[in-house]
C-alpha cells in the first residue's frame, strides 16, 4: 500500500441525508468533521437520529444522498468489513452460548488470522477492560457492567481507527454507569482512537466529551465544546435540552439592554433594538437579594435541598424563575433577584409562527386537517370569481387550475389552545417538543397528517399526549403561495 500521511481529520459528513422507504426523513443536510483521536458525543431525545447516524458510518445502512469520507476517502458505500470501525451497540449483542474468548476472537476468526496472535490479541483486550483471565467464563456468569465490557473488548480487539458506542450504558444502574463513564474516558486516553458515543443523557456527554453535536429532529442543533454548548446554547432547544434553564421570551429595549420578566436588564448581546428574543438564564446565575435590592421581585414558593445547593423557585407575577444557591431561603419569603449581564444568553426567537401549507381541493376548499377549514379561496386572487359549479376564473375570464394552487395559513402560536376532548378541536395530534419559558409552555404538536404546529400554552401537558387543537377561524391568515 502506499504511505500515505493521514489527515487531521479522521472521519467527515456531507450533506447526509437519510429517509426511509415508509417516506420518513430520520437525518436531514447532516455536517459534521471528525478529528483524529476526538471523543465525539451525538446528543439528543430518543429518535432524532443518533443511531441512523452512526449506522451509515459503521456501513449498516446507506445514505440516501450525502457522502461519507475517512481520511479524506469516500466510503459511503463501502461495506462495514471494509471499514476500520467498530460499534459497541446498545445492547450487548454477545453470543450467550459462546464463552469469553470466543466472543472476543469472533471477528479475527472471520479474518482467519494465526491462533497465537488471535490468542494474544484477545488476552490484550480482555486486559484493556480489565478482564484479564475471563477467556473461559461463561456470558451468563457475568455481571451487567462486565458484559459490557466484553462487548467492548470485542470491539477493540480488531484495532479499529474509530470506536462507536450506541448508547452503551444504556442497561446499567446509575451508580455502575458513573464508574462505567469514567472507565470509557480512561480507556479512550489509553487507545488513542477516535470514539463517537451517542446518548440521550446531556450530563453523560458534558463529562465525557470533547465534542458535542446536539440534535433534534435529525437535525444538528449545535456543534461545540462542552463549555461553549452548555454556556452559548444557540437556541432554545439546546438550552432546554443542556441543563437546567430558565427560558423567557422578551425584547431588546436598547444596546446591549434587554426586557423581560416585566423588568429591564444589562446584557452583553449588542443585538438590535425591538428585536423579540429568548432570555436563558441558568439557575445558578440569579442571585437571590432583599427584595429592595433586586432587579426584579418575588416570592418564594419552593425550596429543595440538593446536596450541594438549594434549588429554589420564585414566582414573580406570571414568571416562574429558579434559582441555585448554596444560602437557603425560606418560602413564602419575599425577596429580589439579580442577574449579572454575563448571566444572560440572548438568542433571537426562531420566528414562533405557523405557517402551514395546504393544497386546494376540487371544490376550492382546503385539503388540510379532513377539510374542516373553509378558505373562501376566489378572495386571495385578486380579481377571480368563482363562476358556479366549482369553476373559478381570472380577471380575464381564465379558469384557474386548482390543482397548482397552494394556500398558507399563518397562525399565531398564542391563538391555538389545546384540549383533551377529541371532539373540540380541528386537528389532532401528539405532542413532541416541549419548552418552559418562564410564564408558559412552548410545545410542537405533530399532526395525524404529520404537519408541525407551535402551540402556547400555560398549562402543563406531557411529551407523547395525543391533543386535539382549537384553532379559532377568525385567527388564522389566508395568503395564496407564489
Ligand atoms: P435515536 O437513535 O436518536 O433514538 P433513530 O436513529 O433510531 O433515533 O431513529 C430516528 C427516527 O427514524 C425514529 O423516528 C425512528 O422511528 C425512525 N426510523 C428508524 N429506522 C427506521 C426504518 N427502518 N424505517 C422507518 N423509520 C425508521
Ligand atoms: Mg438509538
């Protein structure tokens, strides 16, 4: 083979994408560079995409479009054999009727390599995990923890340039998790190897990564150190999703000036005046003072013990803020807060808007949510009439073709109210996203015919609830799409 001198990045994504026979789109426009030796987190809920992701780098599953290169290579459609990667899948996947050596030389069998050094290779790795002398324990004889160390003894065994772990402490009790995270860590420094891990739990990827890509809807939300995602979350699903947070909706009031909670606050964002943003604050960057001293005033109605410090919750008017605190305070007590302009991370709103698009059926009515909108659709072109039976013409006299036209309606998020009674709304749907801001609920509700809905609300409703949504006619904008 020729010498060649390898890149510093190890492993790249192009524009992945990646949709599934039944239509479903579980990775979308997915970029991201790999550098050699990194220990990479993918972070996010359940069903986002990790593992699609990392299936198409082990070689299980193939992009739709979207390249792949290793070390500058293009292996998209190389099979996995062919691939210096192995993955640590989220259930073990050992062979129970195997003993300890036989799962951990099954692939160097398969590569027919010389019994010594499978020998040698195997007693290394058993080593690596801290097994050594397990070659000829039974699977079953061993722990939750020690399973799973197998499984990765059997992955490094074949010196891959990358290690993938599919959630891989997924299975095992907090306590043995924390030891497991610190021992993956080590195990990392020792190999040297690039390791992408997925997980949907944010404090397991803060500790262990040096890379974080955090993502929803197969989507990258975020790419960062630990300390940048966690300090400089670029929108309120990061912020939600990494750590505790307040979240509140305001408005940039002057230069580095901005309003919320009913009250005007330093920043260090210099971002246009009238802006509408979110405000994250951490609990542990509001600073709890005499209720004369405070930026804002409140009222305390909750305070838990937590170790270390008291998490505390202030309710001052509608808003709900809480605070950390190694002082206690005592509920009921009124008091005031204050947050240092360091304390504030501006990110302007995504704009909260619905925009739905539908398609016009043959009487001219709209085909979303089974028909039950009315759109009087003559009224959105200017000049056309509707010239009985269900034909509609231009201004000059033209027929129109309903079959090209497209109308979106614009809906507020703050006009949509949700209820658990089927039968009152126009649109049903389960409930996917969930974000607190401070005075209300910002959820996304998926439709039965799959349309993503923002929806305000101040109650409290679950991940997962099935809710039928009461749009009210006269809140919903009609506009003809170009
Ligand atoms: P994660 O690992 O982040 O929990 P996955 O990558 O397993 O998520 O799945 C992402 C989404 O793709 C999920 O909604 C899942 O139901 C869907 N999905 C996964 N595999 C298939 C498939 N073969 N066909 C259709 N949808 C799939
Ligand atoms: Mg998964």
């Amino acid at each position: 083979m020729e010498n060649k001198i390898k890149s510093e990045n190890i492993l790249e994504f192009k524009n992945l994408y990646r949709t599934f026979e039944d239509g479903f789109t579980a990775v979308e426009d997915f970029n991201l560079t790999i550098k050699r030796g990194e220990f990479v987190t993918f972070l996010g809920p359940s069903g986002c995409g990790k593992t699609t992701t990392l299936r198409m780098a082990a070689g299980f599953d193939l992009p739709t479009s979207g390249k792949i290169l290793l070390n500058g290579m293009d292996i998209t459609k190389l099979p996995p054999n062919e691939r210096p990667i192995n993955t640590v899948f989220q259930r073990y996947a050992l062979f129970p009727h195997l003993n300890i050596y036989d799962n951990v030389a099954f692939g160097l069998k398969l590569k027919k390599l010389p019994k010594e050094q499978i020998i040698k290779k195997v007693k290394k790795a058993l080593e690596m995990v801290d097994l050594e002398g397990f070659e000829s324990r039974k699977i079953q004889t061993l722990s939750g923890g020690q399973q799973q160390r197998i499984a990765i003894a059997r992955a490094i065994v074949n010196e891959p340039e990358i290690l993938l772990l599919d959630e891989p402490l997924g299975a095992l009790d907090l306590k043995m998790r924390k030891e497991m995270q610190l021992e993956l860590k080590n195990m990392h420094e020792r190999l040297g190897i690039t390791f992408i891990y997925v997980t949907h739990d944010q404090e397991e990827a803060l500790t262990m990564s040096d890379k974080i890509v955090v993502m929803s809807e197969g989507k990258i939300q975020q790419t960062g150190a630990p300390e940048d995602i966690y300090n400089e979350p670029k929108n309120a699903f990061v912020a939600d999703f990494i750590g505790d947070s307040n979240i509140f909706n305001g408005i940039m009031t002057g230069r580095c000036q901005v309003r919320f909670c009913g009250a005007e606050f330093q920043c260090v964002d210099d971002i246009e005046h009238g802006t509408m943003i979110d405000a994250v604050v951490r609990p542990e960057d509001v600073i709890i003072t005499s209720p004369e001293k405070g930026i804002i005033r409140g009222r305390v109605t909750n305070v838990i013990f937590k170790g270390v410090h008291y998490e505390i919750t202030v309710m001052s008017g509608k808003n709900e803020i809480i605070v950390q605190s190694t002082k206690k305070a005592e509920q009921g007590a009124e008091v005031g807060l204050i947050v240092e302009p360091e304390g504030i991370h501006i990110m302007v709103s995504e704009t909260a808007i619905n925009k739905i698009e539908s398609s016009v059926s043959q009487s001219y009515g709209l085909l979303i949510f089974d028909g039950s909108i009315e759109c009087d659709i003559a009224s959105l072109i200017p000049g056309a009439k509707m010239t009985g039976d269900n034909i509609m013409t231009d201004a000059h006299g033209n027929e129109l073709d309903y079959d090209k036209m497209k109308v979106i309606l614009t809906i507020s998020p703050k006009d949509i109210s949700m209820s658990d009674d089927e039968k009152e709304g126009i649109a049903k749907g389960h409930i996917i996203n969930l974000i607190y801001k401070g005075d209300h609920y910002s959820y996304v509700v998926r439709t039965d015919d799959e349309t993503d809905i923002i929806v305000d609300d101040e109650y409290l409703w679950n991940m997962g609830d099935y809710v039928s949504l009461i749009i009210p006619r006269d809140k919903i904008s009609f506009s003809l799409k170009k």
